[in-house]
C-alpha cells in the first residue's frame, strides 16, 4: 500500500508542476507557438477547459489555473497525511 500511495503523491506532484509550467510558459509565450508550450498546453487543456467553463469568468483572467493548482495541493496534502 505505501507503494501505491508514493506513486500517487509523485504524480500529484508532477501534475502541479506541469501546471506551474504552463502558467509560468504563457508570460514567455503568450500564444503557445514554442514546442514546450505546445507540449504544456496539450498536457494540461484537456483538465483547464472544464474549469474554465464553470468558473465564472474574471475579465481578462484565467483563474482555472489557480483553482487547480489550489486542488492538487489540497489533494497532495491529503497523500501526505496517509
């Protein structure tokens, strides 16, 4: 069991730095063109995209970024209590 729940802990730890990667990505590029954005965005767009269409909208701001980034470190420190 403590196997499967290190596995869990790593991959929430990945996901949120995928996530940081991305939001980190779209100062530097702002429209996705470098492989690394691209490889970013499709990465994470597939788990943004339903955020962002409950979220309600913030002007020019996406905030389902944060709200995400927020779950997995609640979800991490879930992993970390077990």
């Amino acid at each position: 069991m403590p196997f499967v729940i290190i596995v869990l802990q790593s991959l929430l730890v990945t996901a949120w730095l995928v996530v940081l990667g991305r939001v980190l990505m779209s100062w530097i590029d702002p429209q996705f063109q470098k492989p690394v954005s691209q490889f970013l965005y499709s990465l994470t767009e597939p788990v943004l995209a339903p955020l962002r269409n409950v979220l309600p909208r913030a002007g020019m701001f996406d905030l389902s970024p944060l709200v995400l980034l927020i779950g997995l470190g609640f979800a991490m420190r879930l992993f970390l209590t077990l």
